[in-house]
C-alpha cells in the first residue's frame, strides 16, 4: 500500500530517467563544445607530453642537450604545427576526441547527478549545492572513474592521432584502431588505464568538488552583498560570468595537482608509434613495466620538469575547458529541463 502523499512507482521512475536523460545530454553537449573551442591547446599539450627531449630552451640549456627538440614553447610549437600541418592540424584527432568526451560527460554528470540525489535525499539541484564537501568529492570521483571506463579507447585513438604529427601514421581513426588491435590485443586499447583511473580520482573529485566549494562561496557573498545593500533578494542563481569564474578555478586547481599521470598516461598510450624522426625520440614498445616505473624512469632521465611538460598549454586550456563545460551543462540542463516539464 502506497502512503499518503508518495508517488507511484513508475511516476518516480519515469522521473528518474528523464532526470537522467537530462543530465547525459547537457553533458554530451557541454563536453563536445569544450572539447573542440580548446582543440588546439590539447594538441599542442599531447605533442609537449610525448617529446622526450627537453620541451623549453632554458631546460635544453640547463641539461646540456645537444640534440635539437622539436617543440621549445608554446608559441614555437603553435607556429611549427600551422606551418607543417595546417590550421587543421590543431583539431587532429578531434573526431575520437568527440565520440570519447561526448560519452564521458554524458556519463559522467548522469552518474554525478544520481550519486548526489543519493546523498542529499533528494533529486532537486538546488539541494545538491548543500552537501558536504567530502560528499561532493567523492561523488565527483566515482562518476569520473565510470565515465573513464566507458569511453577510455577513444581517449587513446585521440592521443594517437594527435601526436603522430606529418607524415601520418595512421591516416584514419579506424586505421589506427585496426593496427592497435592487431598488435596489442583488446588490451591495447586500454593501455595507461590503471594511470588514469589513478589520476581521475583526485582530478574529478578536485574539479566538482571545487566547483561545487566555489559556488557555495559566491552564493554566500552574493548573499552578503545582497544584505549590506538592503536587497531583500534570495535567489540563489549564480550568473553566466560567477559560473564561468567557478569553474575556471576548478578546472585549473585540479589540473595542477594531477598533470604527471596525465604525462604517464600518454607515454603508455603512444608505446611503439612510429612517428617521424624529426619529432625526436620515441617511447619504445614496452619502454615502462607499470605506472610506478614509468614515474620513476621520466623522473630519472627528464626530471621533475619531464613530469610537468606540456602544463602550460594544459593548464591554459583546463581553465576554460572547465569553465565552459559547466556553464553550458548548467545552461543545457535548465533549457532540457524547461522545455521536458
């Protein structure tokens, strides 16, 4: 017997899934619009993580290298790429980059979403904004590790394709995905894994947690500003701008803490590519026994700046990765919701 004031079953249900419905395409569109404004900064970021040699003139200077690298600054590599490869080289591999963003915000927000309702006790996103701290952590890091899962071998034929640089490699997404199977198995597609599941835990927890942290504080000044002007306002939305700001901070917070396995990961994504040598040496089939001996070796060989390379244009392209993932989830999300209910 149903109590009083309880919903029926299936009224509950049908809300649950298009509440999540909701959320996986706000998500798949939010992450295919970041994904391709940032394109370049991701290309140019991949290319300074797979160089071997030193990716600044002052560390070529520093380590004594006598044999020339590739890429030595941002805007060297930006210049170098437009002359060799075109304006649209700074979108290769933006195709996998899309089927593996779309699926993994998609699952990732639905995921966050279903996690936090479980929390609070309740589906309402204004009463999400109200958990703990921690509680938004951990939600935020356990959506990360599924949506990773699900859409982990596009991460890689994008990783592949954008830092094969000219001549091509592989000519198409479906080249390279026959070749990698054919020579490293299923599990090929999944190589670096372990790495990135490492990393995205402290990287997805940090970016929601931080973001949700940092919309907690702008209501409250928002709130204090409101008093201290005698407005008896208490709207709780946050403007296109104060999103933008939160999840710029995110974005750049959870980037700087977790960049090394994001450089781990890539090495063992790109094991044994034959790229041209005019990119400079390369990571040799088999090159690192797990992730701990893959730290260990770049920290021996390249040093702590092997572990950071490639962060500026990470960070640089994070920032506003972050920040206009969650403005166009929050914007998508209310236009589904108006126009479903």
């Amino acid at each position: 017997m149903r109590m009083e004031g309880e919903e029926p079953a299936t009224a509950d249900g049908g809300g649950q899934i298009k509440r999540a419905l909701i959320d996986a395409t706000a998500g798949a569109i939010a992450g295919g619009i970041s994904r391709t404004v940032t394109s370049p900064l991701d290309v140019i970021k991949i290319r300074f993580q797979v160089q071997l040699e030193p990716t600044s003139l002052w560390a070529l200077v520093r380590s004594n290298v006598t044999a020339p690298s590739k890429y030595t600054g941002m805007l060297q590599a930006t210049k170098d790429i437009f002359r060799e490869e075109g304006l649209p080289g700074f979108w290769r591999g933006n195709v996998p980059a899309l089927l593996m963003v779309m699926p993994y915000t998609a699952i990732q927000f639905a995921v966050l979403h279903k996690l936090k309702t479980f929390a609070a006790g309740s589906s309402k996103t204004e009463d999400h904004i109200q958990l703990s701290p921690y509680l938004s952590y951990a939600s935020g890091a356990l959506a990360g590790c599924a949506a990773t899962v699900g859409s982990y071998p596009f991460d890689l034929l994008r990783t592949i394709l954008a830092s094969q640089g000219e001549p091509k490699v592989y000519p198409t997404m479906r080249s390279a995905f026959v070749d990698i199977v054919r020579t490293r198995g299923f599990r090929g597609l999944y190589a670096g894994l372990s790495p990135t599941l490492v990393e995205i835990v402290p990287y997805a927890g940090l970016q929601f947690g931080t973001y949700d942290t940092f919309k907690r504080w702008t209501m409250a000044w928002n709130h204090h500003k409101s008093s201290s002007t005698s407005s008896i306002s208490t709207d709780d939305n946050l403007s296109s701008f104060q999103l933008f700001i939160c999840g710029l901070a995110a974005g750049t917070c959870a980037k700087l803490v977790c960049h090394p396995l994001d450089v781990v990961k890539k090495r063992f994504q790109i094991e044994g590519l034959q790229r041209h040598p005019k990119y400079g040496g390369r990571v040799e089939h088999r090159a690192y026994r797990n992730m701990f001996d893959a730290l260990r070796r770049i920290l021996q060989t390249e040093g702590w700046a092997g572990l950071y390379k490639g962060i500026v244009p990470s960070t640089v392209k994070a920032a506003p990765a972050g920040a206009v993932t969650f403005v166009a989830y929050e914007f998508t999300s209310d236009w589904l919701e108006s126009i479903l209910t």
